[in-house]
C-alpha cells in the first residue's frame, strides 16, 4: 500500500486493518471458494476498459526530428526521388527503441 503525504493516520489503520480482513478471509477459503474467487476477479478485470494504445495499429513512432542515420539513408539509398520511398527509407533507418 502507498500512501501519500498528509493522509491521516486514522485512514491508513482502517486500511491496514481492512486489508489484514481480506487476506484472513482468502486465507480461509477452501481451493474451489478460491478458485471461484480468483476466476470472478479476472472476470471483473475483464470487463475494465483497455487503455488505447500508445502507438495505434499502423502507425510508428519515430523521432521529433530526423536523425543523421535517417537523413543519410534517404539521400543514399533511394532510387527513384520520390517521397513515399524516401519516407520509407528514413521510417526503416530510425532508431528501433522508438519505433
């Protein structure tokens, strides 16, 4: 548990004390009371909304702005001066941390 600064003590035995409940009561559960009790919390985990993504499906994060190996790729390798390829040199040349 994790408490910030400025909660009241009073409030930090009411959790220690309900929390000491709860493992008590998990601690007197029987394997199937505990089964059932495990499977009804990954059934409520299930219904909680999925953050979004951080990158959605195809996109790719790059950086802000080119680096070097970026920049010397599309202007060596590409072949045919148009955008879409130098685009595509410099997305495959970017860091792969970032991508």
């Amino acid at each position: 548990m994790r408490f910030g600064k400025g909660v009241k003590i009073r409030l930090v035995l009411e959790a220690i004390q309900r929390r000491a409940e709860h493992c008590a009561e998990l601690e007197a559960m029987t394997p199937d009371e505990r089964a059932e009790y495990d499977a009804n919390i990954e059934a409520f985990k299930a219904m909680l909304p999925q953050p979004a993504p951080l990158v959605p499906d195809g996109y790719v994060m790059v950086p802000k702005e080119p680096t070097a190996e970026m920049i010397l790729s599309a202007m060596r390798d590409n072949e045919t001066g148009e955008v879409a390829e130098i685009y595509e040199l410099m997305l495959a040349a970017a860091p792969k941390g970032v991508r």
